[in-house]
C-alpha cells in the first residue's frame, strides 16, 4: 500500500490552526520542526487520509488542509483501519504509528463550524523513528508490523492517596521494571485515583487507540469500598482470562493466605490482556512472577503472532 502527500501542515504554536507549508523537516524522535505539537511523546506528528476529508466536504464541510489538526494529509491510505506499529516511509523518513484518533477536549475551529470533526476517530498519530525531509508529491508507503515486534504494556497505579500526592506508591514503577527487563516496551505510567468511570477511560484508550499489548494495574483489588478495579476492567472486558487471576492467587496463598482476599480479574479486550495485581510493591513482584513465564506466548497467540497451545500438552 501507497499514498502520495497532499499537504505538510505545522502551527507554531498550540491552539491555532495549522497551515500548509508544503514542505517541513522531520526529526528523529522530535516531530516536525517548527510544529508546537513536536516533542519527546508519542503523538509527535499526526496523519489524515484526504479521502476521508472530501467525503467530508461532500456533506458541506469545506475544509481545507490543516483545519483539523493534522500534520500530513495523504491520499490513498486509510490510516483508522491499519494496527498500531504500523511503518510509514517517506524517501529517507520513517514514522511508527502509535495511536488511532484522540478525544478531542476542546473543540476545534471546524467543528464549531460545522458541528463535526472527523480527526478523533479517523486520523492516527506517529513517533519520527527516522528524520528527514518531506513534501508535497512525494509517495508515503506502508509497511506492517513485523512479527516479533516487541509488546508493548501499560502500567496502572491506583491509589487515591498517591493521586493527591499524600504518599509515594512504588508498586506500579515496580511492575514496569520488572517488565521492562523481561524485554517489554513500557509505552506508558499511569497514575489515577480510585474512580472506576475514570479507570474504565483509560482503558478504552490503551486498548482500542493505543492498542497496546498488555495493561498491568496495581492497586484498588481488595474489599475497601473503593476498591473499583476489578468491576472496571470487567466493564470494558470482552472475555475473560480466569487462569492468570488464579495463578497469582495460588501463588498468592503460599506466602500468605490474606491472598484469598484480592479480587484481581483479568480480562482481554481486542488484542490487548488487561491483569489486575496488587497494590504493593512486594505482592507485585510475588504476583509477576508467577506469571511473567507464561504471559509472551499467550499474547503472542492474542495478537495472531504465534500458534496456540496444543503442541505444549501433547509434550507433557
């Protein structure tokens, strides 16, 4: 699959439109200079397909390039239906696609327009993983992910009193070490607080825009009233994975039999496993290591990447 780019759009500062400028320089792991939307993060250039933008005109929205934020917009690639990870290369410039729309908080000029906005759930964004130059006419063309690309996880710290700043919770920087020298990619740290509409939030975002392989939680399992976790992640969950829960429980009770009193589930969502741990730093690492063995074939079975379990038990 290729595209050709229709237009380079920056703004020099945030909460202004963006303009056509024709022609930009991309750098690694910044964005493109110039555009108040480069950085060290995840969302350093965003993409459009001009296809969706004229259908959008044809119901009278008369937009034109950058009016909905976006960096590059490109003819012939539908960007919302490619995966996360997906490669985009442009003569020597190489983006990585890390999330699929954005919700959009403050409404954009067009959309105060016309009443709608098409750039949260049809445009994507990308991290510069290789610089360069690039402009109008050029061909941008798509590479899929590769399977033994690395999984990539989420951490999530629930902890009222560690939101408000009242103590330091270790637990979930814990969890992401652990996993980060097991080989994962540590995309991002969340901090919240126990609300379980808020929880629910996020998870949505991780796993349908984010896509990311895994999302670890630690905290907000036990009988405290506010402890909501557990019934978040069932909310948003589409199946469950009753054996790893177990796994940490069984382990769990041959340290200390209070295990029987966490209420962690963990569920799977698209492509994406969600796990609930514990919110301390020592049962998070009692927890992990019952499971971190098994966790890479069983999401590589999840994201198509590897062959299902049947082989192991004929072995056994």
């Amino acid at each position: 699959m290729e595209g050709i780019i229709k237009a380079v759009c920056i703004s020099e500062k945030k909460g202004t439109a963006k303009k056509n400028v024709k022609e930009a320089v991309l750098e690694e792991d910044h964005g493109i200079k110039g555009d108040a939307h480069a950085g060290k993060w995840h969302r350093q250039v965003s993409l459009l397909s001009e296809d969706r933008v004229k259908e959008f005109n044809e119901r009278g929205g008369n937009a034109v390039p950058g009016d909905f934020g976006e960096n590059l917009l490109v003819a012939g690639i539908d960007f919302s239906h490619l995966p996360v990870g997906t490669i985009f290369s442009c003569g020597t410039v190489r983006l990585k696609m890390t999330q699929i729309g954005k919700e959009c908080h403050s409404h954009c000029e067009i959309y105060h327009r016309v009443g709608d906005c098409i750039m949260p759930r049809e445009g994507v964004f990308a991290e510069v993983i290789a610089g360069g130059k690039i402009k109008v006419g050029d061909r941008m063309e798509v590479k899929q992910p590769q399977e033994n690309d690395v999984l990539t996880v989420a951490v999530i710290t629930l902890s009222d009193k560690g939101y408000a700043g009242q103590r330091k919770d270790t637990s979930g920087p814990r969890a992401a070490k652990i996993l980060q020298e097991a080989g994962y990619e540590v995309v991002e740290q969340i901090l919240l607080p126990d609300e379980q509409k808020r929880i629910e939030k996020e998870f949505i975002r991780l796993c349908d825009s984010r896509q990311v392989s895994l999302i670890i939680t630690t905290g907000g399992t036990g009988f405290s009233l506010r402890d909501r976790t557990p019934e978040a992640t069932l909310a948003v969950g589409e199946r469950q994975a009753p054996g790893i829960a177990e796994a940490i429980r069984a382990g769990s009770m041959k340290i200390t039999n209070r295990a029987m009193l966490s209420r962690g589930v963990a569920v799977i969502r698209g492509r994406t496993l969600i796990v609930n741990l514990p919110g301390s730093e020592k049962a998070v690492a009692e927890s992990m290591s019952f499971i971190i063995d098994g966790l890479e074939h069983g999401l590589k079975i999840l994201r198509g990447t590897a062959s299902e379990c049947g082989t192991a038990y004929k072995e056994r």
